[in-house]
C-alpha cells in the first residue's frame, strides 16, 4: 500500500509529491548517451532493454526503473558490487547511476551467445559439453561468493553459451536485486541452481514437478522410493553415470541415489571439487557421415569397402594355374582361333562399310541428314557466367559481420565461405529483417540468374538495383525483389532477363549450426546473364 505524505505547514502542495518517472519508449535516450531500441522484459516496476551506446558505438543491455522504487538502492550496490569483481566469466556491469529520476544498470550486450535454454529446445547436451557447463559456472560462482556476491537465479536463461565448451553467465547479483530476491542460505541455493542446469543439460528436462524455462517437468519416483527424484539415467538412457550422480548430489535430496551414498554438494566450491575428481571426459569424435561408403552399424561404425572381413581370415591357398595343352596340339589350336577371330573382324568391318556408302537407314534419310542438328533460326545464345567487379556487405544500421573473408564468396572455392555473426535465433534475434551482400558488376548487364551455394537451408532473395542507379542504394527497399528460394544450393531467376548493375543477395533467416549457433554462410555465388 502507496504512502502519502503530508504538506508541509503553510506550503500549497498536494499529498502525492511521487516524482514522475519519464515515459520510456524505442528512441528514448538514458544520459544523453544510451539510445532504447528494443523492450526485453517488462516486470514489476522495471524494465530491460537493448539499447545502442552512441559514443561508442556498440549494443549494451540495460536495466531501468524509477529512483523512488523500493528496490532501486538495493540494484544500484549489487550492479556496483558485480561491477568491481571483473571476473569475465560474467558478462560485466559497465555502468550504474540515478539520472533524471532513472536508475539505469548497463551491461555488456552479447549478440553472438546462445541461452542454454534455446540450446536445450535443440536436445541435451553431450556429456563434454555438460560437463564443461557445470564446471565453468561452479567455478564461477565459487570466485563470486569468495567476494560476499551471490547470483540466487541462475536459470537456462542466464547462461550463455559463447563458443563450444565455453559460457558466461549474466545477472550477478542484479537480477535477484531487480526481483526482490534474498536468500540467507545463498551457497545453497546457487548450488542447487547449478545441480538442476546440470540435469536439465544432461536430460532436456527440469528436475521439478513443474516444468520451466520451455523444459517439461520430472515426476518423483513412486511413494516408497527412498528418492523423491529420478536420477537423470533414469530420465534418459545413455546419460554419464558420473555426470549424473553430481547433479543429484547438488540437488536437494542429500545426495542420496540409487547408485551413490557420497553426501550433499552444499556449496559451488564442493560442486567444482566433486566434477573435477570425475574422470576425464573427452568430447564426442564427429560422425563421419560425408565420407563415401560409410555405412552406419549399430556401434557407430563404418568401412569403406564392402562387408568386414574377420580379424585374422584363414590363408587360402592360390589356385593352380589352367594346365597349358602340351606340344605341337596347343600350337595349332591357338593359330586356328587368332585366324576365325582375324576373319570375324574382317567381315564385320566390310559388311560397316557397305552400309555406310550406300546410305541407307532404317527411315530412309543419309547417314549426313541423320547427323545434322535441327537448324534453329531464333535459336538464342546460351547465358554465360558474368566476371563480379566487387562484392561489399550489406547490413543496414548494423555492424561489419565478416567483410575480411568477402571475396572467398566469389573464389569459386566450395571450402572457403563468407560468413555472418552468430545470432540467438533464426531471424537474427529479431533486431533485422535480413542482411546479406552487393555484387557490383561492373556496368549495366542483362542478368538471367543467381546461383548461390551456402552451408544449411538457408533463406534468401535475389534483389536488384534500377539500371540507372550509379551507385549500391543503401536501403534493401531500394532493391526489386526478383526472386526468392531456400536451401544450400539455390538459383534465383525472375520471369524475364534483368538489366542491373548492382545485385543484392539478401538472407531473409539463418540454418542453425552443429554448435547450436545460428549464422548464414555463403561458399560461392555465380551470375549468368548476356
């Protein structure tokens, strides 16, 4: 309940003297610096966005809510605290002030990261990579606490996967000071948090009735099972025995599981310790399915020739060879055979010739008239490839993505490919409508297609510019769409022939990768016109 207060005696005033917190909108600046370009998250008197730092040019994250909330002291110490700790196995606190009647956190933006949780709507994680996961944020959270700091809401949410093996986790301290969380066990319970990251790595699902985070929940075993929780070999076969004991033990059932009686992973510390004791986990050896002949078996392997052969086959004994017919008899049957054969090939070359001086066929017309193409008046020549003068990327309002390896996308080298940034999902984490490349030709030509090879099914359109424009225009709308397809290997052609200078090839989505990341990759791209 709001509280009001009084006028002070012999003063006009009204008795809500609540300062008014701006309206917050896409355009608004926080310090003359921090422009909001999109609402994240709108919750309990706060908000989060993504906002663009136009002194220095880059995305950032931000926190905002008003200077008279009852939390707002509370964020600004813990982004204050988060802030001094430097560890970089957080994504860093790069600001925090009250101004204009805000206060406003600012952290680090990372576009290329993935959540775990769209990570997980993938599938589990193999066993190296969980493992890596657990030990990275248990270690993590063991430096934080060392220094008074706690997280209290590690989700799938707030961890990030920022290449294969390698996470960061977002939030510390902030997200439970914007949430009014506290805790006076916070060991616990960030140990527990990363228990429950680690099963839902390891099983796809999250270890509580309810499920959360786009996982389905975990029914407890049956009333008379000494656990309350199926063990995640439980949940799913084939999961890392010892990867699944850990969890369980940094879960709140005291460790105890069908398989193991070691006690309860209490803090971070005590996780790290018990993961680092496990046996060394090796990542998973790639599946060699491009290679020719490979034959999936129930063991996952494969042969290049036909069907195995045992390990030591028994030595078989050549053949002897055909005895060779004795004396003067072989002699004279082998001069008779190499003679009919001498005078089969004789007759059947006469009987060609006769056949191809008297010129008759089986519809009555010359060998000549038989061999003459059709003649074609209007016949038109056939398109040929056209030479690309120079190839820049197309991203507007954006950032470079790769413009280092630009001209492999026209080297005519399938190994080599122009690549975007890593973004959060398909439609590049809904910042853009597309980005792509320009390919300037060098002078008006007639166009009839574009064939583009990329790396996954990837979306995209075949644009071109007015033949009149001397230069790229710079806005995708300035292009004419001509056609649009998706796949690894596509050709673009409209109705008729083009006549442009400049062509935009522009990705409408992204293929999500092996690694969970999601990014466009274009190995080649040929022009075929007059």
């Amino acid at each position: 309940m709001a509280l009001t207060a009084e006028p002070a005696p012999g003063r006009p005033g009204t008795a809500d003297d609540t300062p008014r917190t701006p309206e917050l909108h896409s355009g608004h600046r926080l310090a003359k610096r921090y422009r909001l370009e999109e609402c994240i998250t709108r919750l309990d008197g706060f908000s989060s966005w993504r906002a663009m730092d136009e002194k220095l040019r880059r995305a950032v994250g931000v926190h905002i809510l008003p200077a008279h909330h009852e939390r707002a002291a509370a964020v600004l110490s813990a982004a204050r605290s988060a802030a001094l700790l430097g560890d970089p196995r957080f994504v860093q606190v790069l600001d925090a002030v009250e101004d204009n009647g805000l206060v406003h956190v600012i952290h680090e933006w990372l576009p290329d990261a993935v959540p775990l949780s769209a990570l997980l709507a993938a599938g589990p994680l193999e066993a190296h990579e969980a493992y890596a996961l657990a030990s990275q944020v248990a270690q993590a959270m063991t430096a934080a606490h060392r220094k008074g700091l706690a997280h209290l809401r590690l989700t799938p949410g707030t961890v990030l996967r920022t290449a294969p093996g390698q996470f960061r986790i977002r939030g510390l301290a902030v997200d439970a000071a914007l949430r009014g969380i506290v805790s006076d066990q916070a060991e616990r319970a960030d140990t527990e948090a990363i228990g429950a990251l680690l099963y839902a790595a390891l099983t796809q699902r999250w270890p509580y009735d309810e499920g959360a985070y786009g996982l389905a929940g975990v029914a407890g075993l049956s009333k008379g099972s000494r656990d309350s929780l199926a063990t995640p070999e439980q949940v799913r076969a084939g999961v890392h025995r010892g990867l699944s004991e850990v969890a369980m033990r940094a879960l709140v059932n005291d460790g105890a599981t069908a398989a193991s009686q070691k006690p309860a992973c209490t803090t971070p510390e005590e996780l790290g310790k018990a993961l680092a004791a496990l046996p060394r986990i090796r990542p998973a050896d790639p599946t060699p399915t491009g290679i020719a002949g490979f034959q999936r078996t129930t063991y996952q392997r494969g042969s290049l020739g036909a069907a195995p052969t045992a390990v030591n086959p028994p030595v078989q004994p050549p053949a002897p060879p055909a005895p060779a017919l004795p004396g003067r008899t072989g002699t004279a049957l082998k001069w008779g055979v190499s003679a009919l054969l001498i005078a089969a090939l004789g007759l059947g070359s006469w009987q060609l010739a006769d056949t191809l001086l008297k010129g008759d066929s089986p519809g009555g017309t010359t060998t000549e008239e038989q061999a003459a193409p059709p003649v074609q008046p209007n016949d038109a020549p056939e398109p040929q490839p056209i030479d690309i003068a120079d190839i820049t990327e197309f991203n507007p309002g954006g950032s470079d993505q790769s413009p280092s390896t630009l001209q492999n996308a026209i080297d005519d080298d399938p190994e080599s490919d122009w690549h975007t940034k890593n973004y959060f999902g398909p439609h590049f984490a809904n910042l853009k409508d597309g980005l792509g490349v320009v390919l300037d030709l060098g002078d008006v030509t007639t166009v009839h297609s574009v064939t583009v090879e990329a790396v996954g099914d990837t979306p995209m359109e075949f644009r071109a510019a007015d033949p009149e424009a001397t230069s790229a225009p710079s806005d995708p709308e300035d292009f004419t769409t001509v056609a649009e397809g998706s796949g690894e290997s596509v050709t673009l052609a409209g109705d008729g022939t083009i006549e442009t200078r400049y062509i935009l090839v522009w990705l409408t989505d992204l293929p999500q990768g092996s690694d969970g990341n999601y990014r466009g990759r274009i190995t080649d791209i040929t022009v075929t016109g007059e």
